[in-house]
C-alpha cells in the first residue's frame, strides 16, 4: 500500500511538473483561483473565531487553544521583526560582496539574503519579497519547499526527538532538496528567458 501511495504521489508532481511547464499560464491561474478561496475560507473561520472570544456561546472553539494561536503569531511577529532588523544589517555591512554574489546568481542582493534567512525560517522573507527581483522570488520561493527551517523550529524539533544520525540527514536532505529546487527553477527561469 505504502508503495502505491508513493507512486501515485510521484506520478501526480510529474503531472503537476509537466502541466507548469506546458500550461504554466492556465495552471497558474488555477493556483491563483484555489489559493484565494483557502484565504476566504481562512478569512471566514477567523471571523468565527474572533466572534467567540465576544460572543462565548458562539464560540467553535476553546479559549486555550485560541490563546495559543494568539502566542504563536506573537512570537512569529517577533522572529520577522527581528529578522527584517538583522538583514538590514547584514545589507549594511556585507553590501558589496552580497553584490559579486548576486551578479554571479543573476539575482539582487535582497534575494540573496533571503536566501540565508531562509535557512531559519521562511515567514522572515515574506516582507523582503516585493524587494526581490523576479528571479530571486522564485528561486527563494522553491527552495523554501523544502529547504527552509534547517536551522529553524524543525531542526530544534528534530533534534529534541532523534539520534545525531538523523538530525544530520535531516539537515542534510533539506539543504540538498532546497538548493536542488533552486537549481532547477534558474535552469527553467533561464530557459523561459
């Protein structure tokens, strides 16, 4: 069975790779189409959520677990202001060799920063991505699939639950997976160019 799973999952991203590189304007805008109906659905159950905390015998919820979430976003806020703070920086004083390795990349230098922060986590690239140019924002965004949170809140779960062996195929896989994705999105980048 497990075996089966695998093979309709490789069959499916072989489909999807094929339809994006064939019809990547159609299917785009079906992402585009289902991507906005999750954030309406998102957007309705928050409402609902928000409505519980005023209205208790309203609430689809219990406060503990809306207080959690209240944390998380909390401290996530805090990682991307701190984050936003720390690229700044990194720009400031590290501005001209960022500059040789973006021109080497064929990217800018917010795009290569990004890069690095998307080692972390991903949601601290999220404000710098209007400064991205084109091909760095897709670049940052196929390695965050499956590369970002290396050195992240995955890495310090992993780590808390598993062996040193695994941790380090772990990290490793991400890294190769996350640069892999990069890699080929440049050739596909180039290739439309």
């Amino acid at each position: 069975m497990n075996v089966f799973i695998l093979i309709m999952l490789a069959f499916s991203c072989l489909l999807l790779a094929g339809g994006l590189m064939k019809f990547s304007g159609r299917l785009i805008r079906i992402f585009a189409v289902f991507a906005r109906g999750i954030q309406w659905i998102i957007g309705i159950t928050f409402f609902f959520t928000i409505l519980g905390i005023f209205v208790p015998s309203l609430a689809y919820t219990d406060m503990e677990s809306v207080h959690e979430a209240v944390t998380i976003l909390f401290k996530c806020a805090i990682i991307i202001g701190g984050s936003l703070v720390l690229s700044e920086l990194v720009l400031k004083f590290f501005r001209a060799r960022l500059q040789r390795l973006a021109i080497r990349m064929g990217i800018n230098e917010v795009s290569i920063i990004s890069f690095i922060m998307n080692f972390s986590t991903s949601l601290a690239i999220l404000p710098l991505y209007p400064r991205m140019d084109e091909k760095g924002k897709m670049m940052n965004a196929a390695f965050s699939v499956s590369g970002a949170y290396v050195t992240g809140g995955q890495f310090a779960f992993i780590s808390s639950v598993a062996d040193g062996y695994t941790v380090a195929v772990f990290m490793v896989s991400k890294i190769v997976c996350g640069l892999l994705s990069a890699l080929v999105m440049n050739i596909i980048y180039d290739r439309g160019r």
